[in-house]
C-alpha cells in the first residue's frame, strides 16, 4: 500500500513539473522584453559625456577666469591695465595685458553688484560651453551626431554654483533631439565678493590710508591669504587667494581688483 502512495506521488511530482516546464516556455514566448532606445547606443552616450565634460571644465574655467577679473566678463571702463608675464607652464612666458577694475578712485567706490557677477559668470560658461560643443565633431572623426544650441541657467548660493544646461543636436537620421544636463560646484565668489565690499567700504571712508590691519584681519578670520602689487605710486593690485578650493578647482580662487589711493 505504502509503495502505491509512493508511485502515486513520484508521478504527481512528475506531472507538476512537466506542467511548470510547459508554462514558462509559453510565458517567455509572449514576454514583452526591453528595448534599446536610440539614446542608449554609444555614440550618444559618446556625445553626451563628451558635453557634460565640456560643462563641468568650463563652469571651473569661468568661475576662475570671472573671479581674477574683479568679478566682471568684459572689463568695465574704469579699469586699470596692467601688463605681466604669462607664467603658464604649459606656454612660453609671453608678456600679456590684462585690465583689471579699479573698485577706489577719486574718492569714488565703484563695484559689481552679485547678480552682475552671476550674469556675467553665466554668459562665460555658455560662451565657452558652446565653443567646446561646437567642437565636437572635430574631436570624435565620423560622427553622425552634430550639435545644434542651447541655453543656459547658473544660480551661485553663498557656497555652491547649480548650472543647468538644455541643448538640442541632431542625429545619424537628421533628427533634432533634446537633451538637460546640470553640474553642481561647491564653489561660489560670493564669499571672496562679500569680503571685498567690506575692505572697500571701510577703505572708502579714508582712501588716503592703506589699511593692511583690516585686511589681515579678514584674511586670519575667512581663511585665505591675499597679495598687493603696486602699479603706481598710490595704485595697488589686491588679490585674494582662497586656496581650500585647490582640490574641487584644481588651483586656488582668486580675486582681484585695484585700489588708487588719495595720497
């Protein structure tokens, strides 16, 4: 009886798998599998890291470049040139000319507001983003993507730089497709802009008088050093150097502007 149950059981098992087998060769005839989406083949992904890279370096570049000019994109008329060596190692050390904004003179206090310093920073990042863009096809040989435009957002906080980017390129078949990508830096001139307009507002008080105290002061207190070069017998080229941004910029911010004293 017990060897009944047994024969009984072994060919229900039998049964069941058999049934089971028969099941899941249906199911995978009838499964809807994933589709490969033309964004997801390599040349697209190729295009598209390529601009994200094109966005994070030059976001680093303009907010380096923004920052030694005083905070401005094209200097202002009340600037102050200065000639100096290149000292690039990469390039020869060719003497080139640079026109920094002069924040005091004549007894006048003139300096960017933040929301200039943050337009001009973003029109820096998309000017030099599109020229990389643009270059793509140059560095990828017989790609049948191109890149078409874009447009640009930047919002600089006390601490971090959001850049949003949209742009649109066309593919292999000529079709124009969109695409959003964004870098977030936690980097911002607005600490070195901030301690700026307390030196010059203290200083405009008495612009005959170099008040290195105060600015040591501010250097001991927000970290960072800073150097002076005289231009001229009551001209000075102040830079501030914020090097705890070595390690996200690759070198330190620094911000740069003149002072002509009344003396």
């Amino acid at each position: 009886m017990r060897k009944a149950q047994v024969t009984v059981f072994v060919i229900v098992g039998i049964v069941i798998l058999i049934a089971v087998a028969i099941a899941l060769f249906y199911i995978s005839k009838t499964a809807v599998l994933p589709s490969i989406k033309p964004s997801d083949n390599t040349e697209e992904y190729t295009f598209k890291t390529y601009l994200q890279t094109c966005l994070e370096t030059n976001t680093k570049s303009s907010i380096l470049e923004i920052a030694s000019l005083g905070g401005y994109y094209e200097s202002p008329n009340d600037s102050q040139v200065i000639y100096m060596y290149d000292l690039n190692p990469l390039s020869s050390q060719n003497l080139i000319m640079r026109a920094y904004p002069m924040y005091l003179f004549d007894n006048k206090t003139i300096l960017p507001t933040f929301s200039e310093i943050q337009k001009n920073t973003e029109d820096m990042v998309l000017d030099n983003f599109l020229s990389c863009a643009n270059q793509y096809n140059n560095s990828v040989q017989n790609s049948s993507i191109s890149f078409d435009n874009a447009n640009l957002s930047l919002v600089m906080t006390e601490n971090n730089t959001l850049v949003k980017v949209t742009y649109k390129y066309h593919t292999s078949n000529d079709y124009l497709k969109d695409n959003q990508i964004a870098y977030n830096i936690p980097v911002s001139i607005s600490k070195a802009y901030n301690i700026s307009i307390k030196f010059i507002k203290n200083q405009s008080k008495d612009p005959s008088y170099f008040d290195i105290g105060l600015l040591s002061s501010l250097a001991y207190w927000n970290n960072f050093t800073f150097d002076t070069r005289i231009i001229e017998n009551s001209t000075y080229l102040f830079t501030l150097k914020f090097p705890y941004y070595n390690t996200t910029l690759g070198k330190s911010l620094e911000y740069m502007f003149v002072i002509k004293y009344d003396y």
